[in-house]
C-alpha cells in the first residue's frame, strides 16, 4: 500500500499541471470479502479501493481519472507459489481452480489499454474486474455512478 499511495503522491501533482491523467491501482476482489489466512493481503487490497475513491473524489474536475483494477487469478509467480503444499493447505481453492477460472493475461492487458485509451472514463473511482464486461458496465455508468456501485462504502444501519 505505501508504494502505492507514494506513487500516487509522485505522478499525481504532474497530472494536476498537465490537466490530464489516469491512475490504476492493482486490486482484488479480496480487498472486499472476509477470507482467512489473508489479512495482510487483503487489508492492502482494501486500502487500495479506499485510494482509488478518495483520490477519484480529489481529483474530480480536473481531467485525472482513477481506477482499482482486479486482474483476477492470473497464473503468476506468487499463483504458482500458492499451488505448492503451504498454498494447498491455506489456499486450496486455488488448488482446485479449473482453467477457465484462471484470467488470461492478455485480457488484464486488454483492459488497461482501453483505460489508457479513455474508454472508462466515466467510472472513474470505481473497481473494475479483468473479466467484467467493460461495454455493459459502460452502458450502465449512470446508474453505476448514481447507485454508488463497484465502489468500498459501509451500509449504514437504518437503527431500530
């Protein structure tokens, strides 16, 4: 999370000058579920979504846009490491993971060029998964941003 949020501090001022940029933090959809033997993890892919919406929110207006990207499970060294004994014990649904439950990581890379390109935009601040269907969430950004959906908010409770 420091790495982050120190990058952010960096590129964000020149961003402001130029009047223009995007930000992409690196998420999980375990930042927003309760899971064991994870919460170090986990609480850093928290704060990664609290990031991306604050610093949406700060830089609103000023032609900068922020997204918490989740490449889902994607066959990498730390997946890999995860498939050995110690991953099998604490981990075995990854074990168990099909292919088809694995992401391409072409389809990580497919997401954060058409971010780049501007494509989702109108999201900004929100989390986005590799495999979401970017098109739909896109034909539906109104309702998304109205509903304060693909964001980290606490439901507040309506009392007695």
């Amino acid at each position: 999370m420091r790495g982050a949020f120190n990058c952010c501090r960096v590129v964000v001022a020149g961003m402001v000058r130029r009047g223009r940029g995007r930000v992409v933090n690196i998420g999980s959809l375990a930042g927003g579920r309760d899971e064991t033997y994870i919460s170090g993890y986990a609480c850093a892919k928290t704060a990664h979504l609290r990031l991306t919406g604050t610093l949406a929110a700060e830089t609103a207006g000023l032609g900068i846009t922020v997204f918490c990207v989740s490449p889902g499970l994607v066959r990498t060294r730390m997946v890999e490491e995860l498939l050995g004994e110690a991953g099998r014990r604490w981990r075995p649904w990854i074990a168990a993971a099909a292919p088809e439950d694995y992401t391409p990581a072409e389809q990580v890379g497919d997401l954060l060029v058409r971010i780049a390109a501007g494509d989702p935009d109108p999201l900004s601040g929100r989390f986005l998964h590799a495999r979401d269907d970017l098109d739909a969430l896109l034909a539906d950004a109104a309702r998304i941003a109205a509903d304060d959906l693909l964001s980290l908010r606490l439901r507040e409770w309506p009392g007695p």
